[in-house]
C-alpha cells in the first residue's frame, strides 16, 4: 500500500471514527457494528480497491483488488449501498446507512456529504451523468439526474429533484424541480 492510500485512509477515518477514541472503544465499535465503524469500513476497503484496480502489476495485486472488491461489494449491500469505486472524491461523508445509489459515470468532488436515500444517475434517456464539485451537501432524499454540474459548496435540499445544471457556488437549492432558494 501506498504512503498516499494511508493518508488518504487515515483522514477518511477521521471522518467516521473519532481520533481519540482508544483501542477497547474501536474494537467495541467493530464488535457491536456500529453505523459510523461500519461506513469507514466501507470506505476503506472501496479505497483499496480503486489503489489496487490502478496500480495492480503482479497475480498479487490483481487478487488483492478482487478480495477488497469484493469486501466493498458484501459491506456495501449490507449497509445499502450501489457505489461504484472510482466516483468519489477525498473525504467524502456518507451520514447513513439506506439507499444510496451512484452510476458510475458519476462524479463526486471532494468532501461532499451525502445523508442518504440519495440517487445520483443518468435519466434513462442517454448514459450522460451529473458532476458534483467540491463540498456539495446533498440532503437526505434528494435525487440528482442527467447530465448535470453542480458547482463547488452547494446545499441540495431533502427530497429534491435536481435534473439542470446549478453553476453558481455557494447557493442552496430544494424543490421538485429544484430551483435556487438561496
């Protein structure tokens, strides 16, 4: 493994598991499978798996690709989730368990927060799929389709429908269409 798949690794579980927390209360989390523990889990092994899928070589990184994919892929149907490796972006947050669906021509920029229930895709009608930019909070819910760009820090309301582009940084958007609010 990689000095930048750790780093990146180890701020991913700051995230999700406090920094000090000791030894006995992470192997609590671990044993009680606790919501935040598992999703870091998820996370790490979906990171290795991209690392892996790039940077395999030899019949022993090409297993080790197909071992944490297949971690990622019993994790994430356990916890909820279609996600595919290689859409998200560093320190992206994932608040909880439930629906969470991302084709995987999806982009997702850095540090966006996703709340759950969230469907991120094309709309049926070609393959083209929305971009997100740095920092964007999607609420729980909320629904993104087509080919869309969504810019750096924008709030998407819960249960929105987003199906245009939103280009302006910084607003908050929420409606079935969604429509600037703020």
């Amino acid at each position: 493994m990689s000095r930048k798949l750790k780093e990146i690794i180890k701020r991913e579980r700051a995230l999700y598991v406090p920094q000090a927390t000791t030894l006995k209360i992470r192997f609590m989390m671990w044993f009680s499978h606790e919501e935040s523990y598992e999703l870091f889990r998820w996370i790490k092994y979906m990171r290795k798996t991209e690392y892996y899928a790039k940077h395999a070589r030899t019949i022993f990184g090409k297993i080790r690709c197909l071992l944490n994919g297949r971690k990622t892929n019993i994790l994430g149907n356990r916890l909820g989730f279609f996600i595919s490796p290689g859409c998200l972006g560093e320190n992206v947050k994932i608040f909880h368990k439930g629906d969470i669906i991302i084709n995987y021509r999806s982009v997702i920029g850095e540090g966006c927060k996703l709340h759950g229930d969230n469907c991120i895709g094309n709309n049926g009608k070609d393959l083209d799929c929305p971009i997100l930019g740095k920092n964007v909070d999607v609420g729980v819910g909320a629904k993104i389709i087509g080919g869309v760009t969504i810019a750096d820090d924008i709030k998407i309301g819960a249960n929105a429908v987003v199906t245009k582009s939103f280009l302006e940084p910084g607003i908050t958007i929420a409606g079935v269409p969604a429509k600037k609010i703020h």
